[in-house]
C-alpha cells in the first residue's frame, strides 16, 4: 500500500514537533520535509529527530506549495499553529485542494467551516484530538440530545490551567459550554476561568513542575440550586502525546474519505472515532 503524504505545519511549535516522531514511526505514513511557519520565525532551517525541515513563512507558501502538490499526490496537511493563522491557513489549504487535521484552536470557527464547504476538499477539524477526551464529548453530546434540560437549575463552574503561552481560552473547554448549554445551563464562554501563572499552577493546583511548561487541566463542576447535589468532571493531560494518535488516525480517516470522493465536508473527531 502507498504511503500518505503528510505535511505538519507549525515547526517548531510544541505540538507540531511532538508530532514528528510518532509520524516518522508510522509506515503509514510519509514526512515532508518542510512546514509552514509564522511569520516572525528566526530560522529558514529546523532539525528534528535527524530530519532538516524546510521552514515556509506565510508570504512565501503559495510560490513554494505547487511543487510539493506535483511530488506528492494525495498530501494531506496538520495544521497545529496558532489561532491567529487559523483562517488564513485553512483559506490556503482549500484554494491548493490539500485535505487538512485542524488542531489549531481559536480564529472564526464559522468561516472555518465555511471555508472548507465552499471548497473541493475536505477536513477535519477538532480542539481536541486525544481520543478518549473525544470520546468523553460524544458521551456529552449523547446525553445532550437524549436529556435536553436534565441539568437545568444547575449552576457550572469551568476552571482550565494551560502552559502559559497558550494564546487563547481552551477550545476543548468552549465547545464543552456548548453541551452543558443544551443539558439545560446558560453558561458562555467568556465564564470560563482560566489559569495561565506558572506558579499558581504548581502550588494551587498541583500540576507536576515538569509539565508547567506543556499541560491541559480541565475541570467541570455542576451544582444543584440548593447545594445538595454536585458533580464534577475532570480531565488533566500532562504533556503533548496523547494529540498524536488520534491525529493520525484523522489523517487516515480523511485520506479514505478523499479516496471515497467526499468534497467540501467537515468532520470532526468524533466522526473519525466511529469511523
Ligand atoms: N486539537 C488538539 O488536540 C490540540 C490543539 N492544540 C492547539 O494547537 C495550537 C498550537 O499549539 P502549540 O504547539 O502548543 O503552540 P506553539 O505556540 O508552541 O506553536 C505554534 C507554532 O505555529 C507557528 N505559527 C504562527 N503563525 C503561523 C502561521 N501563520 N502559519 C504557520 N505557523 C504559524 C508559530 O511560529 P512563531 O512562534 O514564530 O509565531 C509556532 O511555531 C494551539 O491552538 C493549541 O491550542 C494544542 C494541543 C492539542
Ligand atoms: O494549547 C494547548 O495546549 C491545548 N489546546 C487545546 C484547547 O485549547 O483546548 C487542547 C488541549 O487543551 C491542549
């Protein structure tokens, strides 16, 4: 079987490096050795895991991309950069006809969507790709269409500690506000709270000090109007390799939807799980 070409954008960001060896370690798959970068990136060049990668900034990505599309039939892009390039990168991955995984959280996630379905490509889009956090939201998403208001009178509370770079509120988090919305509690995203100090993230809320600089802590607490009733829901992710699986297996899932001839569709994590 022939390998499925993948580009990973964002060198050298956090995600996009954690990504490289996973990929290099799938036969699966087969690496480009370049990635779009931003714009204020120092460097041309970027090792890692022995491989040179090519480092592409944004004004330069439409020159360079025609070449790497004529070598590589079937590419498929991942696209972990930052949410101020989320729209723009999706804009340039649909006018190329490349399929994208984007993990890149924040921008407009409407014109996001919109532009793929105007598009004759395909994506999967998702602000979280760990697999068993995906699955945790279908179990949200099941329960928000089968029990509509079984929450409601019920106040929340949504409490998300992030390495202190992180450029935006959590996207795993807003898109858990659109759940517990529909299980009955008003609730909007600017509610979330949000821990970005380092120190506060060791002391307060224990997060082991080798993983300040790379960790994703949520919790969910619900309590009932007179207090008698709580629960509570939390997901503490340490470290970056748990993104991994699950974005490759977006990957195979959207180059066997692109071989299928779906166009213009959005997909999320949850349809690559069933999947
Ligand atoms: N879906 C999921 O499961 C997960 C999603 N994420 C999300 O992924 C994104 C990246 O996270 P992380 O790696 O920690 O962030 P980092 O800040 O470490 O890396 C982002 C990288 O993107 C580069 N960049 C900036 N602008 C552009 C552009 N226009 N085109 C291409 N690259 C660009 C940055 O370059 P420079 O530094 O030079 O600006 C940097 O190298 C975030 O939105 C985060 O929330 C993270 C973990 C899991
Ligand atoms: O920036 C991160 O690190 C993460 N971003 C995603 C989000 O915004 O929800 C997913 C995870 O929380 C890690």
């Amino acid at each position: 079987m022939s390998k499925i070409p993948v580009m990973v954008n964002g060198l050298p960001g956090n995600v996009a490096s954690t990504l490289i060896p996973h990929i290099l370690a799938d036969e699966k798959f087969s690496l480009i050795p370049a990635s779009l970068t931003g714009p204020d990136t120092l460097n041309d060049q970027l090792q890692c895991c022995n491989m040179n990668f090519s480092l592409i900034r944004p004004a330069d990505r439409d020159a360079w991309i025609s070449d790497v599309l004529l070598n590589n039939s079937g590419l498929i892009a991942i696209d972990y950069t930052h949410p101020s390039a989320v729209n723009a990168n999706a804009t340039f991955y649909a006018r190329h006809g490349i399929p994208f995984v984007m993990g890149t959280t924040g921008g407009d996630r409407d014109a996001l969507s919109e532009s793929i379905v105007q598009s004759a490509t395909c994506a999967v889009i998702a602000p979280n790709m760990a697999k068993q956090i995906v699955g945790f939201q279908a179990m949200m998403a099941h329960a928000a269409e089968n029990f509509p208001d079984l929450f409601k009178g019920y106040s929340l509370r949504i409490e998300e500690s992030h390495q202190s770079g992180k450029a935006d509120t959590s996207g795993t988090a807003k898109a858990m506000v659109g759940y517990f919305n529909r299980l009955g509690i008003p609730f909007g995203v600017d509610a979330i709270e949000m821990e970005r100090n380092p120190e506060r993230q060791e002391s307060v809320w224990g997060i082991p000090s080798e993983h300040i600089a790379g960790h994703a802590w949520h919790t969910y607490t619900l309590k009932s109007e007179d207090g008698s009733v709580c629960f509570r829901f939390t997901h503490n992710i340490n470290g970056r390799d748990v993104y991994a699986q699950g974005t490759l297996d977006a990957v195979s899932f959207l180059s066997q939807k692109i071989t299928q001839g779906c166009r213009g569709q959005v997909f999320s994590m949850i349809d690559v799980l069933k999947g």
